[in-house]
C-alpha cells in the first residue's frame, strides 16, 4: 500500500513530467554533491530506507566505516533549470546504517536542526530566524595554474570602475541582467529575497539580500544560492567567486547573518527601553557570539582566502565589539530596523565554509551567552570600547582552528555538535592550510629573486 507521502511523490513526477531525480547531499567541506536515479528505479523505499553510498568520499567517516544512506527531505522538492532532461531535485539528509536509520551525527544540516531543537527545548525561543548577504564577484576570465613549477592566476573582466562602485547603476553595473535572473529563481525557489545591487568593488562585486527566515530554510537556501548562481554562470560563460578576497586592494565579499529570536511570533530581541533598541537577551545573544567570536571563525571563516578580508580597512569587520551602524565591528545594529524588525547583523563571517555549520554555531554561541547571562560590556566586548584595548578575531586560518579547538564545549551542549566532527574538520582544514602555507607565493618571488 502506498503511502501519502511517496504518492505525493508521484504526483510531483507526473506534474513536471520528471525523468531523473536528483538527491543533493553537502558535505563536510560545504561543498554540494548531487545522487541522480531514474525515476523507473524509485518506489517507496527512497523514503524509508535510502540510497547508500560512501559517507568517506563526504568527508564523514573513515573508510573503514562509510556506509552510509541519503534519504531525501520532499519538502525541498524543485524542478532543476539546468538539466536537460526534466529533473527533480531534493536536499538530502545522511543516515547511519544502524537500526532505524537515524540522521548521522555527522550530517551537517541534521546538526543545524538540532542546534535549533536546543534552543526550542530551554524554552528561551520557539524560533531563530536569520537572513544571509551574498556578496561574490563576476569575472569574465580567471586563469589558475598552481603546480611545482609555476603558481599564479590571472583575472579578466570588463568592468573596472575606479573608486568605490557601490550602487553602481545600468550601463556601467555590467551584471544587473545576472543578477535580475538569479533573483527570479531564488524566488521561485521559495526564497525571501529582500534586495540586489552592485556592491562596493570596482570589478564586478554583487550582493543578493535575504529576508528573514527560519534558521534550516535558511541554511538550505544558501546552499541552493551557490548551486543556482556557479550553473547561471557557467552558463552565461562568466566567472562567479565567493572567495571572501579574490583582488588585491579591492572590497572583500563576506557572508552577514542577520538574526532574530522569536517566542510566540513576538521578536525577544526588541525593547524600546534597552540600550539601541534591544533587550536584555539580544545583548546576551551578542555576548555569546563575541565571546566565542575566535572560535566561532573556525567554522565562519573557513579558509586562508578569509584572513586576506580580514585585515584592518576595507570596512572588514575585525574588531570583537558591536554597535549601531558600525562596519568594523563584528556585530552591527541595523538603525534602519526597528521595532518588530530589530536584528542584530553578525559581519564577520564569508561563504567558504559549509552554511548549515557556520549558522548552527552562531546558534549555539547566542544559546550560551543567554544561558550564562553574559555581558559584552563587562569582557571589553563592547558597545563602546578604546581602539587600544579592541579585541580582534584571529588573523590566520591557523589561529582561528587553535582557538576552536580551545574552545569549542559550547558546540557540543545537548549533543548539538560532536566531537567527531569538530576534529574531522580540525584536521581536514590544518591540511588545506598546509597546502596553501607551505607553497612559495609569486609575490616572495618578485621581492627576493634576484637578492
């Protein structure tokens, strides 16, 4: 006998008259990796027990124990525009292979939702809600050759405005007409897109803003942000980077978090009393974040490109302290949102690493600054701190993983995080540090060559 769901499935393939589906799994890194079957091959069984595959090649579990199944979530279900042949598309979630198939506690999006679960279950929010800023650069060409003789890239692109290139307007704003398309789909995708532009860089820099939304929709959104905008341009014969610093002395591309908690659809983050408009558990939220602000670059700035952003200048937001309609600051209090629309706009973070990580962790840090009472005031956190006595965020990839791995019993509260993982990820991305580190850079050449 079938049941509901798998003949709402039906339903589905014979409405878009679907000839593959397609399972789309992230992994460790962040990194979307796609499962297609024929729908001749699916039947019930999809839903119940999965698809197998190798959780090792996902960067989850060593080899000697990858078996793993993807179940896919249909409420993520879409048409994908560019496949040939008519193709559904659903997110997917890893499961062990023990009885009853639970979600894996390696499953990135799984630890999202139960970052989530946790903040329901102390009762201080039914709901966090949060809106990513996609910013990334279009290039017209991008050269890279990195092998033991030779290390270099070269970028091309049309556009090369001087100074700043914010709001950049038709005709000079090259990719406007990119920008139009990619917002139709998100839209139609399901989600809430606030606004486009031209960003601050003179050399193609975008952004695309989200409204607010549950923290998974979120989550999930952003991963549909990379796949749907790297095949637009492919497509378009254009090149799309969400490196947080492809270009030397130009505007670095981050990945803001606004943020809101909700009990009972009223926003806990709003006081019209409160210092900036906002309640005592916002200003503990932020404590949290800044807090464990070092640790939390482990997973928020996940790779060596991050600290090319994150230097002094460029409105890169360094400093570990908050304030109203402060870029350098870690955190920022929109002034333009007020009332039922105060959030609070975590600035540090880029889109190397994987989204559902990155967001589960800023939960978690928020979650331990309201159950601990902390105040950013009293660790020289903020509002208003002396530029001598700022604290920063790490400097180095390197820096950023020593401090999560110091840090990092915060992740783990109600078996949010596991241990596992944080030294999986530890330990995959010491290794890509080395692999960048440890090469000669072009630049050392054109300084000590000839000495």
């Amino acid at each position: 006998m079938k049941n509901q769901v798998y003949s709402w499935l039906e339903q589905l393939i014979e409405r878009h008259k679907a000839q593959f589906i397609d399972l789309g799994l992230v992994d460790l890194s962040g990194r979307m990796r796609r499962l297609t079957l024929p729908v001749t091959a699916i039947d019930q069984t999809i839903l119940t027990e999965g698809v197998g595959f190798d959780g090792s090649s996902y960067g989850f579990e060593k080899v000697e124990a990858s078996d793993m199944v993807m179940v896919p979530d249909l409420s993520t279900g879409h048409r994908d525009p560019f496949r040939v042949e008519p193709t559904l598309s659903f997110l997917a979630s890893a499961h062990d292979t023990t009885p009853g198939l639970p979600v894996s506690t390696q499953d990135s999006r799984g630890i999202l939702t139960r970052a989530v679960e946790y903040l329901r279950s102390t009762g201080l929010a039914d709901e966090v809600l949060m809106a990513p800023e996609y910013e990334f650069y279009i290039f017209d060409q991008v050269e890279i050759d990195t092998t033991n003789t030779s290390h270099g890239y070269r970028v091309t692109d049309r556009e090369n405005e001087d100074g700043k290139a914010y709001h950049l307007s038709s005709p000079w704003d090259l990719h406007a007409g990119f920008r139009d398309e990619a917002v139709n789909m998100l839209v139609q995708f399901g989600m809430n897109v606030r606004y486009h532009h031209h960003e601050v860089g003179g050399h193609g820099q975008q952004e695309i803003e989200s409204g607010l939304e549950p923290a998974v929709m979120a989550g999930d959104h952003a991963v549909m942000v990379r796949y749907l905008l790297k095949n637009l341009a492919h497509r378009e014969k254009l090149q799309l980077t969400f490196m947080p610093k492809p270009l030397y002395k130009q505007a670095g591309s981050g990945w803001h978090v606004h943020q809101q908690l909700r009990k009972e659809d009223v926003n806990l983050f709003w006081d019209p009393k409160g210092a900036f408009g906002l309640s005592k558990i916002a200003h503990q939220w932020i404590a949290g974040i800044l807090t464990h602000g070092q640790a939390l670059a482990g997973l928020t700035n996940a790779s060596t490109n991050s600290y090319r952003r994150l230097t002094r200048g460029f409105e890169a937001p360094v400093a570990l302290t908050y304030g109203p309609a402060d870029r350098t600051a870690a955190i920022r209090i929109p002034r333009w949102a007020q009332g039922a629309s105060t959030r609070i706009e975590y600035r540090a973070g880029d889109f190397t690493g994987n989204p559902y990580l990155s967001l589960a962790a800023l939960i978690m840090a928020g979650i331990d600054g309201m159950e601990k009472g902390l105040d950013a005031k009293k660790k020289g956190l903020g509002p208003k701190v002396p530029r001598d006595k700022v604290k920063t965020l790490p400097f180095s990839l390197l820096a950023a993983l020593d401090a999560l791995e110091a840090d990092h019993e915060f992740l783990t509260k109600g078996g949010v995080f596991p241990e596992s993982l944080i030294s999986n990820w530890l330990e995959t991305k010491r290794r890509e540090n080395d692999d960048v580190e440890h090469r000669p850079h072009p630049r050392e050449f054109a300084i000590y060559f000839d000495l």
